[in-house]
C-alpha cells in the first residue's frame, strides 16, 4: 500500500489457484468477479480517500481522438511525433480490448504495437508491401488499415483473421499463420517490382523464433545475390512462441516472436 497526498493506491496479485482470504466466503461481493480477476491475475485500482474510483491506471484512455481519426495509415503522415506516441497509446488499449472479447495473440500484437505505428508512419503500403513473418502480431496493423470496427469479429466464423489474409485487405500482401517465409516473400515481391521498374520497398518484419528457419537465410544470401530493396526488420524480443509451461530464453511463459 503506498499513500499519496490525496490517493491511495492498491495492488492485488491473485493467482488464478489463489485461496479466500480467511473469514471470506465465495460468495462475499468482494469475490463476485472471482473469475475475471483470476483470468487476469492483476486488479489495480486508485481511490480517493472516500473511496471512489479516480483514474485507474490500468482502465485505458477516456477517448481515443487519434484513432478515431485514422481510417487507413495516410491518416497517419501529418502527426507529430507526440501525436504518433498518443496513437500508440490508444492502440495499445484497442488491442487489449479486442482480444479481451475474442481471444487472440494478444502477447504479440502487443509488442509490435509502437513498430506497427512507425512503419506505417514511414512506408506507404500497400504500394511499399509490409509482410509479418507468422502474421500473428498483425492485431494492431488491421485496426490501422480499415479493420477496427471488425475487430469484434476476430477470430470467429465469418470474421477477421487472426492473421494476415490476401482476400481481406490490399493491405495484407501476404497470408503465413507459420514462420520463416517473410523474407523470401518480400523478396519476391521486390524482384517483381524491379521488373516492372516500380521504385518501391519491400519490408519483412521476423522474430528472433522465426529467423532460427533455414528458409530465412536461405533468403537473406538470395537478396543479396540479386540486391534488389528488401528491409528486414529484426524483432529481436527473446521470446519465442512455445507450448504453455515449455522454458524459452525469455522466461517459462509463452510469447509471440
């Protein structure tokens, strides 16, 4: 418990086996969402000294204005840096938000969200294709492009994706759901435009788990034989995609690479 001059803070960490605390019964109030907060496994909440509820920090913005603004990433070109971290901001919660109702990638889309926000800041796709190696951190790229009032629909029969998918967007120019293939993808895509002689770049984003395929270095020894404009951007997070409860460099539990 940590005071402060005219708030409380408190931070309760519930394991999902957690006990009652002594004295609680189940079916006490405090305990009536038992469920979702072991789901969770984090509760935080500020209150005043009468106990209201002032500003949780955990509870996300009052309004997304930036967002709310962008329909596809051109949306995006005119904001200032500040702007561009605000948009971040309000992206992160979106996402959250999203998979809270559906499930999803959740670990993954949320550690791409400022990369998603920079590279369509500085790319212009579709014209300039951005392929995701697996495709399961691609959450915050379909809010970007035109899918955020879809999102309720992730993952269901007649809805979103989870990943990427050509039929859905222009602006998914590549459907994985595996790894190891964005580089030779983007490759391709930028010999294609070398033929037609369109000036364009092709970015591949991959994770340090999906780099261990041969495939990508496969790819990486073929662009610089043909030096045509690849971008490879290496999410180099230390986590790797694995069964829940499986050690990884990044510690026991699983994360998106």
């Amino acid at each position: 418990l940590r005071r402060r001059p005219h708030s409380m803070a408190m931070l309760l960490l519930l394991p999902a086996s957690a006990a009652l605390l002594p004295g609680v019964s189940r079916s006490a109030p405090a305990f009536a969402a038992h469920s979702a907060v072991s789901r969770a496994n984090l509760f935080l909440q500020q209150t005043d000294r009468a106990g209201t509820n002032v500003n949780p920090p955990f509870a996300g913005p009052r309004g997304t204005p930036l967002l709310d603004a962008v329909r596809s990433p051109s949306d995006m070109k005119g904001l200032t840096l500040q702007e561009l971290k605000q948009l971040a901001y309000e992206l992160r919660w979106e996402t959250i938000n999203a998979v809270s109702k559906t499930g999803g990638h959740l670990g993954s889309s949320l550690g791409v969200v400022e990369l998603t926000v920079a590279l369509h800041y500085v790319f212009n796709a579709p014209a300039d294709p951005i392929i995701w190696d697996v495709s399961h951190q691609v959450y915050p790229h379909k809010i970007l492009t035109g899918r955020r009032d879809r999102m309720h629909t992730l993952r269901q029969a007649g809805g979103l994706s989870g990943f990427a998918k050509r039929s859905e967007s222009e602006y998914d120019c590549f459907g994985a759901g595996h790894s190891t293939t964005s580089i030779s993808a983007a490759l391709g895509m930028a010999v294609a435009h070398d033929l037609r002689g369109m000036k364009r770049n092709s970015v591949a984003i991959i994770g340090d788990g999906a780099i261990t395929g041969g495939m990508a270095y496969e790819a990486m020894n073929n662009a610089a034989y043909l030096n045509s404009r690849v971008i490879v951007v290496y999410n180099d997070n230390g986590q790797v995609s694995l069964p829940t409860g499986t050690p990884s460099a990044g510690g026991t539990a699983p994360a998106g690479s």
